[in-house]
C-alpha cells in the first residue's frame, strides 16, 4: 500500500523562496502540494511550474504542514488570520527566526512551530556542492522536528549538515552577526574597492587583489593555516581603529536585538534601512545598513 501523502500548504508559494521550494516539493511525489499566493507575477511563475493555486482557507482546512514563506513584514499579520484554523497536531514553519523570536506568533498548545534557514555555500570550504542549514523546534513534539528537518532538507537541497539549534541562536546567527555585523563589514570592503578603483587602479587588478586578500585573511583568522607578516598584524590594528565602531557589541544587547527584529517584522525602514545608516548614501541592502552599529565607513 502507498505512503499517506503529507497534506502541505505552502504561503508565498510564487516568492522568491515559494517557487524553488514548491518545485522541489512537489517532485518528491511525498506531497499533496496546496500552493497559496496572492500577486499576480508569483502565481504566473507557478503556473510555468504546472502548479495551481489554492485558496489560503480551503488550502489549510486539513493540512498537515502549514509554510510562511512570506515577505517577513507580513507574516505576523497573516499568521494572526491563519494559525487559529490550523488543525491541531499540525506544524507551522518558517523560513526565517523572527516571527517567533518576537513572541507575537498566535499562540496554540495544539500545533508545533519549527524554523529552519539556510548557511548559504561558504567559499571557504573545500566540500561538495551544497549548503548547511540551521533548525530549531520553537513549540512541538519531536516528530514535528523530524518532520520539519525533512521538509527543510528538501526546500534547501542540496544540503549537507543540518544544525540543530534555539531559536535566540538563530537570531544571534541572523540578524545579528551576519547581517548587522558581517554585513556592514561587507560593504565597506566594496565601498573600499569603489574607492580605489575611482583613483585609477583597474577594476579587474583591484577586485583580484581585494578578494584574493579578504579570502586570505578569513582563512588565517579562522585557523584554517597561514600567517600574517609583522607589518599586517600591525596594520590590521590600526584599521580597527578607524574602521570600527568602539562600541559595536552592542549589536547583541537585548534592546538592540530587539530593535533589529522590530525593523525586520514592520514595514518601517524601507531599501535604505533605518537609522544613520553605515555606507553613507550608497545603495545598499536594508540588512546591511540596519541601525549603523559596527563599522564607521564613510
Ligand atoms: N530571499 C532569500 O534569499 C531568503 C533566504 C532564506 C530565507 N528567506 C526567508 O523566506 C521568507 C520569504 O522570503 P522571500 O524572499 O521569498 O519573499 P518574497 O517577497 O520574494 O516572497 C513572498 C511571497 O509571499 C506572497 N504573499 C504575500 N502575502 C501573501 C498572502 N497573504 N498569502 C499568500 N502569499 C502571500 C507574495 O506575493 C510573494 O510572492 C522570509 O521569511 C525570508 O526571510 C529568504
């Protein structure tokens, strides 16, 4: 006899995350795929896809497996109409931490809430093509965990470690120190290559070397082997001192991190972020700018 299929609704099916993972849901055959999607370009894309779209009550009425994966300053709203007629037993996921970091996530004994995102390939690492992913079981059974590691390995595919984890550590991991860290020190690498390339050094030279060194550096400070010569340890001093903030950790004060998962769940902020801003008026990502904590690059 045939395996029971999973009965999965799947919010933001047509979105930049929707349509990658509704094609590879579906391909598993392990599905009853209910794609739910409002704009009209999202449910085109699926359409391409040979998949339909199902109407967000009828699509939830006896699922199984509830997705979000909708624009991250929606999702509260919609949670709030949807989760209260999600069957009991079933499990809501999500692409992304903040929802239930918030603590706003309609609250329901009855249903498990589980979170997975992915690490993204890392240049650094010599292993076979494919990314590690980070999960976390917020409410639920472990079967609801179970179940949601399956759903997430499929949506990430390839994948290779799955790390299991709180979800206050996802939040350390993202926003915290990938995107109001790490991001902020991204751009000001490129704003650093906009500027040398706008005092005459050839793009092509310039983004050799400058890549070629920020690989290098990342590969000595992360143990993996190297050196640093005298003159670098020195200058790498001194670059922290203009480069940085003094009082950057204070991107993982709990009224920061409050403040960076506010700006991420509302529609306050926009493409420019909010706040000062770290790269001057330079047109950067909403996540990298947010809040103007780490680097002073102007
Ligand atoms: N984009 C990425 O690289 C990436 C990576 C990892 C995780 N995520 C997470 O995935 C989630 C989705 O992000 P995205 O980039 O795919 O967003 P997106 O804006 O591209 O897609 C969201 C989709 O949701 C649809 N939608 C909005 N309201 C809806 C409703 N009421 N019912 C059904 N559909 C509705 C939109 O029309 C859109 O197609 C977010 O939580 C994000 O943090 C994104």
């Amino acid at each position: 006899m045939s395996k029971a299929k999973i009965r999965l609704a799947f919010f933001g099916a047509g979105g930049k995350m929707g349509r990658g993972a509704c094609k590879k849901l579906n391909a598993t055959g392990e599905f009853d795929l209910r794609c739910v999607e409002i704009a009209e370009e999202g449910i085109a894309v699926l359409r391409e896809l040979g998949l339909g779209v199902t109407p967000a009550e009828q699509a939830v009425a006896d699922a199984d497996v509830v997705v979000f994966a909708l624009p991250d300053a929606e999702v509260l709203g919609i949670a709030a109409a949807i989760v209260p007629q999600v069957p009991a037993g079933a499990l809501v996921m999500m692409l992304d931490p903040c929802a239930a970091f918030s603590g706003k996530l309609p609250k329901r004994d009855d249903i498990g809430y589980f979170v997975s995102h992915p690490c993204h390939h890392s240049f650094l690492e010599k292993r076979k093509p494919g990314q590690h992913i980070v999960t976390a079981l917020y409410q639920g059974a472990e079967t609801h965990y179970a179940q949601g590691v399956r759903i997430a390995s499929i949506v990430y595919a390839p994948i290779l470690d799955v790390h299991r984890l709180t979800v206050e550590q996802m939040i350390l991991l993202e926003p915290v120190v990938s995107e109001t860290v790490a991001g902020p020190c991204c751009a000001a690498i490129k704003a650093g290559y906009d500027e040398v390339v706008k005092r005459g050094v050839p793009e092509k030279a310039a983004f050799d070397f400058l890549l070629g060194h920020v690989t290098a550096t990342l590969w000595v400070m992360f143990g993996f082997g190297g050196f640093f010569s005298d003159g670098a340890h020195k200058i790498l001093k001194m670059g922290d001192g203009i480069m940085l903030k003094k009082d950057w950790k204070r991107a993982f004060s709990p009224e920061s991190i409050r403040e960076q998962i506010d700006l991420i769940l509302t529609h306050t902020g926009g493409e420019q972020g909010a706040g000062e801003g770290v790269i001057g008026d330079e047109s950067v990502d909403a996540a990298v700018i947010r809040g103007g904590i780490v680097a002073g690059a102007r």
